[in-house]
C-alpha cells in the first residue's frame, strides 16, 4: 500500500473496521511515514467534533398519524379485493387475474384459429370432390383428422363438415341423373 | 421479534405493524431529522416510509435484517427529497441547529468565551456536514449518528463496502479541509 491508500484507509483504520492483514500493513506503514501518521492524527481529532456536532432531535411520537395513514391505505387497497390480508397482495392479484383473463382470450383465440384452419382444411380437401360430384371416400376423413390434429374442436368440425359434404355431395348427384332422366326423355 | 411482527403483518394482522412502527419511529425520525435538517420535512418523510414499509412489506424476503432495510427505504427517500429540493435548501434551520450542545461526558469549559467557541465551531461544523454531497452526508450521518457499521451501510445503501470507506474519507476530508479554510479565514 502506498500513501494514497494509507490516506483513504485512515477513517476505516480508526473505526477498527480494517481485517487483521490490512490493520498489520495501515500500522507497519504508519510507523515508517510521518506524513501519513500526522494525516491519521488528523483524522482522529475530527471524529469527537463531528461527534459533538450532532443534532438535538425534536420529540416525535408519530405512531398514531402513522396508522392513521396506514389504516387509510389499507382501506384504499381493501375497496377491490375485500379484507386486509387479501389488499396487500391486491397488486399481485390483480396481475394474476389480468394474465387469467389474457389466458382465456388467448385459448379462445387459438379455438377460432383452429376452426378457421380446420374449415380451411375441409374447402380445400373436399372442394374437388362437391365439385365433381363424386362421394367422399372414407379414409379422407382419417387423413383430415390426421392433419386437423388440433384437438376434439377440430375433429367435431371436420366430422360434421365431412358429413354436410357428403350430402351435398348426394345431393348433387341426384340433381344430375334427374338432369340425365329428364334429357333422356 | 421483527421476523414474527413482519408474517403477522404479511397474514394481515395490523396491530403488528403499529408494534413495528412504535419500535423503528423513533429511530427512523431521527435518521430523517438529521439528514433533512427541518422537523416538519422529517416528520412527513417518517411518515411516507413507513407507508412505503407497509406497502412493500411483501416483498421483503428476510435476506437483510428489516432494520437494514427500513433504513435502506429510509436514506431512499431522503436522498429523493433532497434530490427534488436541491433548489430551495438552505442550511440555517431547525431548533437545536445553532444551540450547540456538548455530548454528555466531555469535560465542558463553562466560562462565556470557551461556551462561544464551542458553540461557534459546532454551528461550523454543522453548516458543513449540511453542505456535504447527500452521498457523503448519508454515509457519515448512518455511520457516526446512527452508529451503523461499514457493512451495515454497504447492506443499506447497496454499495461494496470499499465505497463506503472512500466516502466517508471523502466527507472527512471535506470536513476537515474547510475547518482548516475557515479557521484560517479568520481574522
């Protein structure tokens, strides 16, 4: 340690706050440098005036307004939640009941997008077919419950759907061969 | 005893919080009084930390003991006030400020012109702490009147302890350096 160090160390080495290592090398250099030990000196006389130059302190008792103010606050907090207990935690709450309810809109949200994507799925899947008027072979509904794979919503909606083409699919069918009947006669 | 108030007080239980209240008030005042320098000042700080305390309480872990952190939210908010009030401080307040009184114990010289003096070098004294910047004021304040230990205003003020040392040398020197200016100065 050099004199800058000793210097800045002489408040801490006075209040016997140095570890044993640092308060051996402060002392071993203190009795090789005069400078530093009259800096120390110093030092040591200002502690009993900063000592005495401390405040008188007024007398106050604010226990009371205190919980007054305490007590007003925890009404304040009460209104929304109910009892004290509950208030303080009233912040935390209140994000948890905020992300509950962002949590519902997002699963309600991924259920709309899933029926939107599963109605997709089926125009595209089935469109040729209705079109063609042909019958909707049976494992075309496996295959559409394969690549639905967003749940029982998903499924229900591909099964009915499945099922509403179909006969429309029939339906379709029948219009042509009475079409068929009728130029046929 | 404070861990038992704080999870009454978490389990919702008020009366412990005016227990906590009537041990730290006190302290917590005085702490504030010193740093503001003006009763009516210290008197509304106290109160808005214990608010702030009683807010925030849930948040307290118990990683530090609650009278380092009361003190923590207490030199917060102090160095917010005097940080919003830099404009309009002025440092000849306060009852006590100019009266000078001897700590108790020190041998005490009672002819008029020793009393002078000793009042004289006191009121310098105190005019110079007051002027201090807050961030050495704090540290010398928590460590010479509230007799907080280098570690314990580390904890508060959420610095290495180095820090704390070199601000309070710094303060000290400041101190010390402008004594000598005004001593000095003297005719």
């Amino acid at each position: 340690m050099d004199c800058r160090d000793i210097k800045k160390k002489i408040p801490e080495y006075l209040s016997g706050s140095l570890s044993g290592a640092e308060k051996v090398a402060f002392e071993a250099h203190l009795n090789l440098c005069p400078s530093c030990r009259r800096e120390a000196e110093s030092f040591r006389e200002l502690d009993p005036v900063i000592d005495a130059a401390d405040l008188e302190i007024p007398f106050a008792d604010l226990t009371a307004d205190i919980m007054n103010a305490v007590r007003k606050e925890a009404r304040k907090e009460a209104m929304p939640t109910g009892p004290v207990q509950d208030t303080r935690n009233s912040r935390t709450t209140g994000i948890s009941r905020t992300r509950g309810n962002s949590r519902g809109r997002i699963i309600s949200l991924m259920q709309d997008l899933s029926a939107a994507a599963a109605a997709a799925i089926i125009l595209f899947w089935f469109s040729g077919t209705v079109l063609a008027g042909t019958q909707v072979p049976e494992y075309s509904r496996g295959v559409a419950r394969v690549t639905g794979s967003v749940g029982t919503v998903v499924q229900t909606y591909i099964d009915l759907s499945a099922s509403t083409v179909n006969r429309l699919s029939d339906s379709v069918k029948s219009i042509e061969l009475q079409m068929k009947g009728d130029e046929e006669l | 005893m404070d861990e038992i108030l704080i999870h009454k007080i978490k389990a919702g239980d008020l009366d412990s919080f005016e227990k906590l209240v009537s041990r730290y008030q006190r302290k917590i005042f005085s702490f504030v009084y010193r740093m503001l320098v003006s009763e009516e000042d210290a008197r509304d700080i106290t109160q808005e930390i214990f608010i702030q305390v009683f807010r925030s309480l849930e948040t307290f872990r118990g990683d530090a003991k609650f009278s380092t952190w009361i003190y923590r939210v207490a030199s917060n908010k102090c160095l917010d006030f005097l940080h919003k009030n830099k404009k309009f401080r002025f440092y000849e307040p306060a009852a006590g400020w100019e009266t000078g009184e001897q700590p108790a114990g020190s041998p005490v010289k009672t002819d008029p012109e020793s009393i002078y003096l000793r009042e004289e070098k006191v009121r310098r004294v105190r005019r110079i702490i007051a002027g201090l910047p807050d961030k050495y004021r704090v540290a010398l304040v928590l460590f010479h009147y509230e007799d907080l230990t280098y570690h314990q205003i580390a904890e508060t003020l959420d610095i290495p302890v180095k820090t704390v040392a070199t601000r309070l040398y710094r303060a000290k020197l400041i101190l010390k350096e402008r004594l000598r200016g005004e001593t000095d100065g003297l005719p």
